[in-house]
C-alpha cells in the first residue's frame, strides 16, 4: 500500500524508522570510515616519513658517488681499461661519448653485465643526450636506463651520470641501479615494510620482495596522476594478493634537482607498501559489536515511538473531521483545543483559515471575473493573430481585424496605413468607417506635426488624449475634429530594420485604452506586419512558381519529343541500312541456290522418270527448297520494315477490316481453343491509309495474341472513337484495341517490344520484326501504338490513328532511310 494511503499512526512510525535508523547506521559508518581513517593517516604519516628518509639518504648516497666521480674526472683517473676501484663497486660501465656523439667503452666488460652486448641499444640514448649536452648542469644530470629482454620485471635497470667534459663531449656513468639502492632496503630488514623504487618512466628500479606486474602498473598511473593534479602523493590503499596494503611515497629531491629546464631528465620514487591485515582484523570485530550494540537500541526506539504516535493521532484525526466539513462548504466550522503545543497552534491556525475564508471568497470572486475578462482578451487576440497570419490579401486581413478588434479594444474608428517608398508621409490604404476617409486630403497622413510621424520616428505605440485645447496641435486631431475623438492608440508596423505603416484605433471617450490594450494592439501590429510582408513575399513566389512550372513544363514536352523522335530515327535508319545490307548479301546467293536445287530436282526426276516421288534425296531437296523459301520471306519482312507504302491510300471501315480478318483466322483460333470477342462501334470513322498495311497491322497482333495463349484463352477486338487535344486544337482519332488473357508481357520487356529483331519466342515462331513492323505502319499515318499488360494476366495493345489526317513525312521513317531501302547500295 501507498505511503499516502497508510493509516496516520502508520505514517509516524514509518516517519520515526528512518529517524532512528539513519543515525545508527551513520553512526556506524562514521565509526568504521572514521577508525580506517586515523589508522591510515597515522601508519601513513609514519610511512612517509620512513619514505621520506630513506629518499634523502638515497640523495646523500648519490651525492657522495656524483662528487667522487667529479674529482675523478678533475684529476684524470678514466682512461680506457682504467676506473678507480672505489667506482666499480657502483659502476658497472663508463662511456665516453666525443663532440660528435660516438661512444666508447672505457671498462671492461662485467661478468654477467648486458651492456657489453646491448650497448647498442643505447646507441639512441646516447644520442639524445648528445644534443641536450649544451643544457647539462656542469655538476652533472641523471637520467635512468634499461637493458635486457624485454618482458617481466627487468632486472637491469641503469642510472646515468652524465658529466660533461672540456673537449665537448661527455662521460656516462652507468650505475647499477639494483646496488645503489640495496643499501637503502638492507635498513628494512625485520621490519614489516617493503620498499620499491620507479621511475617516472614506469621501470622498477629496486624492490626487497617479490612485486606484481600489475601491482607497478596501477602505482605508475596512481603516481603520474597524483603528481599531475596536486603535485604531491598521499598514503592510500591498494588491493595486493588478495589484501590491502598501505602506500607512502617520497620522490628523490636530487634527481628533480638535476633535471634539465624542458623535464628531460630521470626521477625515482621511493615507495613503502605496509600490510595492513594485523589492525583490520580487531577492527572489524569491534565493528560488529557496535552493530548489535545499535540494533537493540534502534528496537526500542521504535517501540517508544509507536506508543507516542497513538496519542498524537488523536487531536489530528479531530481536525481532519473539522477540516472535512470545512471542505463541504462550512465555513462556520471551529476546532476546539487547549493544548499549546503545535497541535494547539495548528488548531488556532486553522480557525484563523476559516474565518478569513469568508472574507477571501468574495474577493476571489471579483479577482475571477477579472480574469476570466483578460483571458478572453488574450484568447481573442490569439484567435486574431492566427487569422492574420493565414491572411494573404490586405482587404481580408483589414475585414478580421475590423471584426475581432472590436471584442477586446473599445473604438470608434480604425485604419491601417502604409509608408511610401522614399520614406515620406503615410498613405491611408484601409479605414473603418469608411467615410473618415473623407477627412484626410488625397488620403495622406504626413509625418511633421502628426501624432503618426512621432510614432514612426521613436518606433514605439502611442498612446495620446487629446482635449478641447489640443486639438489643434496635431494633425489628426484638426483633421477629425468633428467626428470628437478624444484618445488614440497608434502602433507603428515594423519590418526588419524600417516602419512600413502604422495600426491606428481611436475613440471618442476620454482614457479608451490602458497599458494592457496598449500591449495587444503592439503585438497586432507586429503580426499584421509579418502578414504583410508574408502577402508580398507569397505573391512573388506564386509568380515566381507558376511560370517556372509553365517553362519546366515547355521544355519537358520538347526534350521528350526530340528525344523519342531521335531515337526512332537512329532505329530506323540503323535497320534500314541493315536490311539493305541483308537484301544485297542475301537474296543474290539465295537465288543462285534455288536454281541450282531446281536443276538437281528436275535432273533427280529425269533420273528416274518421274516415278519416284518418295526418292529421300528428292525429298531433302524439297525440305532444302522450303527453308530458302524461309529466308526470302525474312528477308522480305525485314525489307516491308521500312519500304515506302505503295498500296492505294484512302478510308478504311475498320469493323469491316477486322471482320473479314477474323473470317480467315477464326477457325484457327478456335481449333487454339480461344474464344473471340468482338465489341465493334457504330458509324465508326474511317482513318484515311492503306487498306493492306492496316490489315497487316491487325493480323500481326491477333497473332501474337494467339501466341500467347498457348492453353486457350479470351481475344477481344474493341474500336472507338475518341477526341483529343493536339497543338492547342480538338482532334478526331479511332481507336482498335487488341486484348488477350494469356502470360502477359515482362515490366522489363516493354520498353524493346518494338525494337527490331527483339522476341521472347523460339526462333522457329517469329523473328521479332512484326511489332516493328507493326508501329512503322502505325507511325507512318500519324498514329500510335501503346500497350498496357500485367505478368500472368495478358496484354492489351492500343493503336490509335487520326481521322482526315494522312501521313506526312514527319511522322513516317526519316526520307533518308526509306531511300536507302528503296535503292540498296551495290559494290
């Protein structure tokens, strides 16, 4: 259940839980968070000072063998194969790097030592510090080095004393890093402590027990981050193997003091890691006794509070039944208490409430009707604003203000002005009534002397009450003297950065209008000069559209006219000149075999005499003849694709065309189990072509019809008549429509149908030039062929042809080709 729907004796104890057990827990946690504390800032004071001592010990040790290895180089004691024996115990190597910054080994090698071998690697090293040798401190610098394989905790770890010498170059002391701090561990020995040393650069110089990988890691990154943000590094705790140990550290001052002014240089931080296992053991054993220490106090706590919860509901459930009836309308309601606690004084409160409430509910009333009559105000002008706004002419936005205004501003008179090009006077272009227009000449307002022109100039709405005495001041008030107007409200119309016009309400009543009124006609005005702009703005851009639209539209139809008639005259006149070609390579060879198969037929027959009819060879013979026969008429179809119509041009009876078509093909198609339907127009009219070349037309569709409906089907002939517009002017055209229900046509097939030599049949049922041919004919008397299909739900193919409009040379095949087909070049 809800807190808020909980019973009040409910709500106090739930209230007095978290009061007795958020200190107890805080308690705890303050006790717990507080012992860790101490017992970390003290063990880590005391750690870092250890740290601290041990890094100052580290600089004297370093100091000594810097100062040692100066006099050496002051009284000449390096030469190669020669290092004073006080030095080798440290040293390990010495490099001597010339002015050019090659270097040579001073020392014998070192049993066991890398460098010998590795030195190489140190090649770089050397190098850098070369070009730093200018900014070395004459008293030498340290950096920090390390050698051997590479993975795990690097055992070699070298320091590098460099000390420049008087002939440009420098010597490099190369300082077993492991032996220079063993001293400094041997001080730990028996005590808990365990020191580790590393470089900034992450290297683990020293430590006196095993350390982790990972342990180096996390302390390199604790270290860098620490120093980068404070400067300095506070003892914390890190989880080791499980525990948490305890880290102090303290930097090598002399190592920073020796570093160069860029940081280029080595520094070494002494770390001291302390398990802290033998103090958090008793620790959290006392931890724990608080705990139950603090629950069973916590228990009878809430035991106390239940009880006094109980006698504190009491007067509250009264005053919640009083305030109840006070709720329903009483307002004579009183709630009796002699306490003098908060309960008393929640009940004197409460009686004060109900007795003010008289008084503030009749004055809540008057404040009601007040703002009920504001926001019917702003609800007007919000209403007006959005009907300006999609206003596009001046006479309706004028028409919506002169209606709306009037149900928030009292006036007795409105106009609407706009300034002129140049900036002069006012044009008065709407005013209500409109008989005021009367009183201003020419309808111009000018800008000196005239309440409008202030209200241009200071761009601000003016609010003015003329008197009696003032009238003759401005002009308005002499213009409209007679009609009594006392105050006026004038709004000037911004846009952008000038004052196109100005908003002007008047009236005869003395202080019409107030700050709020003031304030409405303002934003009026404001909006009236967007929709101004915006009409103007709108008109333009419907110009600007419309006519964009009328020449995208011209140039659309001429590009898509030049492109298809080009298209079609490359078409053309490409299989023209193929059918040229062919006729000239094919029918010469095709003659002189048929020829020569008549020879061998008749001397087969002589042969014989003319008794053996089913002689084989006399038979392929004859199967040879049938297919020469083939190619001719190919080659006499692709001929007929472009060849000049010679056939008698006059008006063709459709219907009558087509029913003596399906006379002839009608048993065929019923033998192809198709049904043929035909819905043929009354008084159609008769296009002026070729009977022939119409039938031909028609005959190729109704074949491919039937071949497409290799199960059987449905064929329908329909003709019409129908008008269209061309150029401007209504045209008369008939219309054959061929329909069949068998496969249909591919969505990708449709744009090549007509396109020479394209079929989706086998070779031995067309040769894709009947629909070619087809649309020449078509083309050829100003007609078209479209067709409409859908795969697995047949095809319909539309020839549409004008009445009284015989072909011209523009919409046959280009003069160029038919010419060539006519006479077909010879070699």
């Amino acid at each position: 259940m809800p807190l808020r729907d909980r019973p009040i004796e409910q709500k106090i104890f739930l209230l007095v839980l978290p009061a007795c057990l958020i200190p107890a827990a805080a308690l705890l946690i303050l006790m717990m968070l507080g012992s860790r504390a101490s017992l970390e800032q003290i063990l880590g004071d005391q750690l870092r000072q250890r740290a601290a001592s041990l890094s100052e010990q580290f600089d004297q040790n370093l100091m000594a063998l810097s100062e040692r290895v100066r006099r050496a180089i002051a009284e000449d004691e390096l030469a190669p194969g020669r290092v004073p024996a006080d030095l080798t115990a440290m040293v390990e190597a010495v490099v001597r790097v010339n002015r050019e910054g090659a270097p040579v080994l001073l020392t014998p090698p070192v049993a066991g030592s890398p460098i010998p071998d590795q030195l190489d690697r140190a090649d770089n090293v050397f190098r850098l510090l070369h070009r730093y040798r200018a900014r070395m401190l004459p008293t030498g610098s340290f950096f920090d080095l390390q050698l051997g394989e590479p993975g795990g905790i690097q055992p070699h770890t070298y320091g590098l004393l460099v000390h420049p010498t008087a002939d440009g170059g420098f010597l490099v002391f190369l300082i077993n890093a492991r032996r220079l701090t063993e001293e400094l561990g041997r001080r730990l020995l028996g005590l808990p402590e365990n020191l580790i040393v590393l470089s900034d650069r992450g290297l683990l110089v020293y430590s006196t027990m095993p350390v982790s990988a990972d342990l180096i890691d996390r302390l390199q990154r604790r270290l860098l981050r620490e120093q980068a943000e404070t400067g300095a590094l506070d003892p914390f705790i890190v989880e080791d193997g499980g525990g948490n140990s305890l880290i102090a550290s303290s930097p090598s001052k002399r190592l920073d003091q020796w570093r160069m002014q860029d940081g280029f240089g080595a520094g070494w931080n002494f770390l001291l890691e302390y398990d802290m296992a033998p103090f958090l053991g008793p620790l959290d054993a006392l931890l724990w006794l608080s705990i139950v220490v603090s629950l069973v106090l916590v228990l009878l706590a809430l035991g106390a509070a239940a009880l006094a919860s109980r006698r504190l509901v009491i007067p509250i459930k009264h005053l919640r039944r009083q305030a109840e009836r006070l709720a329903q309308g009483d307002l004579d309601v009183r709630v009796s208490s002699s306490g003098r606690d908060e309960i008393g004084d929640l009940a004197a409160a409460f009686n004060a409430m109900a007795a003010r409430l008289r008084g503030t509910y009749r004055t809540l009333e008057e404040r009601a009707e007040e703002s009920r009559r504001h926001a019917e105000h702003i609800h007007v002008a919000n209403e007006m604003t959005h009907a300006i706004i999609q206003a596009y002419s001046l006479d309706s936005l004028f028409e919506i203000l002169v209606r709306e205004l009037g149900r928030v501003v009292p006036f007795d008179a409105l106009w609407l002005t706009m300034n002129d090009r140049d900036g002069g006077d006012l044009n008065v272009i709407h005013i209500w009534p409109p008989g005021l227009i009367a009183h201003f000449p020419r309808g111009v307002i000018p800008l000196n002397r005239s309440l409008h022109g202030r209200a241009v100039r200071e761009r601000e709405t003016l609010h003015a009450e003329i008197g009696p005495a003032q009238r003759g001041e401005f002009h308005e008030s002499r213009a409209l003297a007679d009609e009594g107007f006392q105050s006026f409200l004038i709004a000037p119309l911004p846009a952008r950065d000038r004052v196109i016009g100005t908003l002007s309400i008047a009236s005869t009543g003395p202080d019409a209008f107030d700050a709020e009124l003031a304030g409405i006609v303002t934003s009026l005005a404001g909006v009236i000069a967007i929709a101004i702009e915006q009409g103007a703005l709108f008109k333009r851009i419907s110009q600007f559209a419309t006519e964009l639209e009328r020449r995208v539209d011209d140039r659309t139809r001429e590009l898509e006219t030049a492109t298809h008639k080009l298209i079609m005259a490359e078409k053309y006149f490409a299989t023209g000149r193929l059918a040229g070609n062919l006729a000239h390579e094919i029918n010469n060879p095709l003659g002189i075999i048929k020829n020569y198969l008549q020879l061998v037929r008749n001397n087969l027959r002589a042969a014989e005499g003319g008794r053996r009819r089913t002689d084989p060879n006399l038979q392929s013979i004859e199967a040879i003849n049938e297919e020469v026969d083939r190619i001719a008429r190919l080659v006499g179809r692709m001929l007929d694709l472009h060849r000049p119509a010679e056939d008698k041009v006059e008006p063709v009876d459709l219907n009558e065309l087509i029913a003596e078509i399906l006379t002839l093909m009608e048993p065929n198609l019923e033998r192809s189990r198709i049904e043929v339907v035909r819905e043929l127009a009354h008084e159609l009219p008769r296009p002026i072509a070729s009977r022939d070349l119409l039938r031909q037309v028609l005959i190729n569709l109704i074949r491919n019809a039937q071949d497409a409906m290799e199960e059987g089907g449905r064929l329908l002939l329909r003709t019409s008549a129908i008008s269209l517009w061309e150029e401007g002017e209504e045209r008369l055209f008939v219309r054959v429509r061929v329909s069949d229900s068998g496969t249909g046509i591919a969505p990708e097939h449709l744009n090549r149908i007509f396109d020479p030599f394209f079929t989706t049949k086998s070779p031995d049922k067309g040769t894709g030039l009947g629909l070619c041919v087809s649309y020449s004919i078509v083309r050829m008397y100003g007609g078209n062929v479209d067709v409409e299909s859908e795969p697995g739900r047949g095809a319909t193919f539309i020839v549409t042809l004008p009445v009284n409009a015989p072909a011209t040379a523009d919409e046959g095949p280009p003069r160029e080709a038919l010419i060539h087909e006519i006479h077909p070049p010879t070699d």
